[in-house]
C-alpha cells in the first residue's frame, strides 16, 4: 500500500491496518510525511522518528499548542478553551497556571490519593478476580481514573454517580455512533457543575485542586472563571482515558507475552521497570500536534508558518534508532526512555499519578492472579485517531488465594 493512502484521520485505519508495520515504513520511508488533505480537514505533517517528535515538543517558541494540539482541533483549526486550558496555552500563562496546579502534583502532596489509589484497585481486581469471569475494562480499570481524579478535585461522594455518568455522555471514543450533540452537552453540564463547585471553595477552601485554581492568583489575579473550570476538566480530559488504556493494555499485553508475566509474579522485574515498559508499549495516546509559528526545516523538509505538525508517539516509541529490539514487549527494558508522557513544556501534568496507576494495577495483578486468559466474548477497540486501545476486555481469572489474603 502507498503511504499516502494511509488515512490517519480516519479512526478505522487504526482498526483495520497493522498499524506497527505501517510506522516502520514511515520511519524508514518517509519520516517527514505530508499527509495529504482529506474530508476531516486540511494537509499536515506527520512525524514518526524518537528525535523528530521530541525537538517539536521541547520548541515552544516555534511550535505553539494554541490552535489545538489533537487532530480534532488543529484540523477544525481552533480549540475553544485556547489560552485557558493548560494543554491548549503557551508561553507565561500556560508556566504561570501550570506552576500553580504543580503544587497538587508533587509527590507529596499526592502521597494520600496514591494510597487510595492502591486500595481501591485492589479492592475492585480482588472483587473480579473472585468472581472468575469479569470485564476487565469495565468492571475494574474503568472505576480507577475517574475516581482519582474525583479525589483530587475534591468531587463529594455524593456527586460521583451523576459526573461519572455524565463523563460517560461527554466521550466521544465510547462508540463510533455517538450523537456529538449528547456529548458537548454532557461536556457543558460538566463544566456547569465545577462552576458551582469552585464557588462553593472559593468561599470555603479545602485541601483540593479546585481550591488551588479557585483562590490561586497570577500577577496578583484571581485565575478566570473559565480558567478554573476549564482547568478542572482537563484533569478529566488527560486523566481518565489514558491511564485507564494503558492498564487494560497492559493486562493483554501480559497475556500475550507469558514469559512477561512470569517474571512479574515471579518478582524478577521491579513494577516500576514493568510500568515504564507498559506505557511505552501501550502508547495511549497515539499523538499529539502543533502548529508552526514559522518556517521550520525538519528532515530536509520545509515546515511552513501556520502547518500543522503530528507527532505520533505510537512509532516515536518503536524507532529502533533509539529502542533496543523495539518490538519486543520486555518489563526488563533499561534505558526506557518512553514519549507516553509527552515532553518538554506540556510534559504531562498527571505523569507522576498516571504511573501510581498502573504501578498499583501491575502490583494487585501478580499478587491476586495466577492465571488470566480471554474469554470467547469479543473485545471492544476504542473507535478514535488519537487514543488507542480496549474499551472492554473479557477475561477469566485464576485467583491467587494466599496473595489475596494477604489484603485481609
Ligand atoms: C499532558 C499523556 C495521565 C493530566 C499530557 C501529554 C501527554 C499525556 C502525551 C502532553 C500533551 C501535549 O504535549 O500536547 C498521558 C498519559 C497518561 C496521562 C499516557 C496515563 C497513562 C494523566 C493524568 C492526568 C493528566 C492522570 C491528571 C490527573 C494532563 C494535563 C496535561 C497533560 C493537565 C497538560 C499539561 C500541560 O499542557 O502543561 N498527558 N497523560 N494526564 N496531562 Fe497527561
């Protein structure tokens, strides 16, 4: 097949193609690609080499992340929390806010949430793996995100239901036929919702991320209305999905690579070892973008002022330029130097609870499992050009009765 006839707009190139042989070609072909235009929106460039992705994400002051920084947005051409939203922001704003979000991200201060982290996975893998039989996807990693994030918003219990529900309505990788009038009106109702909640905090502040962004300044200033509230969302936005691919990845990544889960159970690999392979392998979200303040060369090719760049970390994080047999799925791996997390200045804000995350998901695992296999009933490929994995998993489990004892 012809490069150029690679849609990599479409969400189903990403269900119908190989898509690891087709970024081998890229990388070895035609690192700097011209994506030709397509029915979704205008022409841009696609980077599929380690060093190429990560000069675009290090250079702010050429690549700006205001006009989007997805396929969606940079091909629409704009993005409507831009110069609000940390991930859609630059320059001083974008160091001023996320400075003031950084205080809740510090290991420290998350030192309470990752313990609630490790308690509710384990309680809800303990839960399924009793019952034998269970979803993966839904009945297990799909609770974890959503309801650390409520942790570190600061989302009284007796919220949760509604928001969760909403959050659901709000996604648009759910199913390829979801109304998109439903979700933007989930999506409004959600930021509706976190109004009224940084106003309740801004009068009475607690230890949560909505009373930093609520009684947080910059230059003296109280943040915007639509500052906080956008802000808040975002937790959502970059939270919730991606960390909960990258555990349902890791579980079907283990299943298929036996060896791999041997020397998990076995504790020949360091969890945080296996974690980092997990991420690179999982690659969630397959890219992100720019758009170019200026001409820019890469590779022998002239980025005009005003293209648009992708910069896919699904191959960033296979070139063999930079990976050791990339191809192959080892918890082992050091060096692991992954791009799940992006890097540079919108280096993920959530990397450090994102890892939390699937450390305690591959820790409850070889602790509570002996034996996980597929069932018949089919699996469920999340229906998107930008994430990537399972949006259900039937599995059925052996338990481990004396690792699971060891939780009484
Ligand atoms: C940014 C991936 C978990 C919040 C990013 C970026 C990537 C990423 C690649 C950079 C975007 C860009 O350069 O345009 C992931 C992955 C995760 C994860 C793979 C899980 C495995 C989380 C969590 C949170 C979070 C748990 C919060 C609770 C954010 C925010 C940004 C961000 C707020 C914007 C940062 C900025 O622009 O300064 N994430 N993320 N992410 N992520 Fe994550």
């Amino acid at each position: 097949m012809e490069l150029d006839s690679f849609d990599l707009t479409d969400p189903r190139t990403y269900q119908e193609t190989d898509i690891h042989a087709m970024w081998r070609r890229f990388r070895a072909e035609r690192p700097v690609h011209r994506h030709p235009e397509t029915e979704a929106g205008p022409a841009f460039w696609v980077l599929s080499r380690y060093a190429d992705v990560m000069a675009v994400y290090k250079d702010d002051d050429r690549f700006h992340s205001e006009r989007g920084n997805v396929l969606a947005t940079l091909l629409y051409g704009s993005d409507s929390a831009a110069g609000k939203m940390l991930a859609v922001t630059d320059g001083p704003r974008h160091a001023a806010i996320r400075k003031l979000m950084l205080k809740s991200f510090s290991p420290r201060a998350l030192s309470h949430i990752s313990e609630q982290v490790v308690q509710r996975t384990r309680r809800l893998l303990a839960e399924a793996v009793e019952r034998g039989e269970a979803d993966f996807a839904k009945d297990v990693a799909e609770h974890i995100p959503i309801s650390t994030i409520c942790d570190l918003l600061g989302v009284p219990e007796a919220d949760r239901t509604f928001l969760l529900g909403l959050n659901k309505q709000a996604l648009s990788s759910d199913s390829a036929d979801q109304s998109a009038q439903d979700a933007w009106l989930a999506r409004n109702e959600i930021l509706m919702y976190f109004s009224e909640l940084a106003e309740a905090r801004r009068a009475d502040p607690v230890d949560d991320v909505i009373s930093v962004l609520a009684t947080g300044e910059v230059d003296g200033k109280p943040l915007s209305e639509d500052e906080i509230v956008l802000n808040c969302y975002s937790l959502i936005l970059g939270g919730d999905e991606t960390s909960r691919l990258s555990m349902i990845g890791s579980l079907v990544a283990l299943m298929e690579h036996p060896e791999q889960w041997r020397r998990l159970r076995e504790r020949e690999v360091t969890v945080e070892s296996a974690v980092e392979e997990v991420l690179r392998w999982t690659s969630p979200a397959m890219h992100f973008g720019r758009r170019a303040l200026t001409d820019v060369e890469i590779g022998g090719e002239t980025i005009a002022e005003g293209d648009i760049v992708t910069l896919w970390n699904t191959s960033a994080n296979r070139d063999e330029l930079v990976f050791d047999r990339p191809e192959v799925f080892d918890l082992g791996r050091t060096p692991n130097k992954h791009v799940s997390f992006g890097y540079g200045p919108h280096f993920c804000l959530g990397a450090y609870l994102g890892r939390v995350e699937i450390n305690a998901m591959l820790d409850a695992l070889r602790t509570a499992v002996v034996h996980v296999e597929r069932t018949s009933a089919p699996v469920q490929p999340v229906f998107s050009n930008f994430l990537n994995g399972l949006g259900s998993l039937p599995v059925r489990f052996q338990p481990d009765r004396q690792g699971l004892g060891q939780w009484r």
